[in-house]
C-alpha cells in the first residue's frame, strides 16, 4: 500500500528537525511521535527513521544541534577576567531563550543517547568556552575551577530555567538582569 508521499524529500533531516522542535516548543519531549513528524514533513512514515533510527536519535541530534549554537554564542566572548565569564553566562541565558526546545532537549539526558560522537563534540566545544571563561578569572577569586565552572553554569542554567518556566517575572532585558544579578553575586573580594 502506498501513500502517494514521497520518500525523498529536499532536506528531509532539517524538515523534521524543525517539526520536532515546533513539537516541543509547543508540546513538551513527550509528545513526539516520529510518524506525526513525518506527516508533518510530508514524507513516508518510515524517512524519519531511516534519517534519526528512533526517537533517541532524534533528541539527540536535536540536542547536539543546541550544544553547537550554543558553544558558538559562548565563542563569541573572549576568555578573559570576571566581565568576561558574566558575558558568557549572559550568552548562555540569551541562548536558552531564543532556543528554549533544544534547551529543554539538552537538558533531558534519559532522553538522550550520551554517547553520540556528535553530541559529545558540540558538548566539548561548549564546556571548554566556559572552562576558559572561568580560567581568565584571578585564582584568588575563583578558587577550585572545577567548582567555579558549576557554580558559573548553575547560575546562568538556573536563571534561563526559572526564566523559561516562568518562575520569576519575564524582565525586560534578560541579559541586563543577568548581568545585574552576577554582578551582585561577584562584587567585592572574596573572603577566605
């Protein structure tokens, strides 16, 4: 039995990239199905997993998609003191926002095949920006660097979460308040 849609499609991985992504920006994870998204791009219900091979290959190839946008946002901020990793958390926050369905698929890890040579490149190249950021900052005021990179990452990640979730009022310049909020957090030397 035939549909009469056709298996070849001009960019098929993309067409169902975007359709997955509307599907959790609108949906959640939990609503994709990869015969609805096949529907949705007009092809065979088999193109999909022929492209993806299930629904773990496509978060995950949605997730590495996110962890390459944003470790070019993080690149475009120069390692250098504590202005320069309050940018970088800006960025973060700026990312999650604009990009909220691969922020939700990046951060779903059961969700996710953790393995994946490509998810683990853009995940590298997004780690080693913050790395950086954290390095460029005196020892004396970031003490530990590995728990310097999780408090940086867990006050950034946290931000665009409660921002997304709508836990704290949607502020008018997200990456101002940000910067406002570090700066109050970082002001001052550290007490030892």
């Amino acid at each position: 039995m035939t549909t009469g849609r056709p298996y070849h499609h001009g960019d098929l991985r993309r067409a169902v990239l975007a359709a997955a992504l509307d599907v959790v920006a609108s949906d959640g994870i939990g609503a994709i199905s990869l015969r609805d998204l096949a529907r949705r791009a007009g092809v065979s219900h088999a193109a999909p997993a022929h492209h993806f091979g299930d629904k773990t290959g496509l978060l995950t190839a949605i997730a590495a998609e996110g962890y390459g946008l944003l470790a070019d946002a993080l690149a475009e901020v120069a390692p250098g003191d504590l202005d320069a990793l309050r940018e970088l958390g800006v960025r973060y926050v700026l990312f999650a926002l604009a990009h909220p369905a691969h922020f939700e698929v990046m951060n779903r890890p059961h969700a996710i095949d953790g393995a994946d040579p490509e998810l683990l490149r853009q995940r590298a190249r997004a780690g080693a920006s913050l790395r950086g950021g954290v390095a460029g900052v005196p020892a004396e005021r970031r003490g530990d660097p590995d728990q310097a990179v999780l408090a940086a990452w867990s006050l950034a990640h946290g931000y665009a979460a409660l921002h997304l979730s709508g836990g704290i009022p949607a502020a008018a310049d997200p990456g101002a308040t940000f910067r406002a909020m570090a700066g109050m957090l970082f002001a001052g030397p550290v007490e030892g």
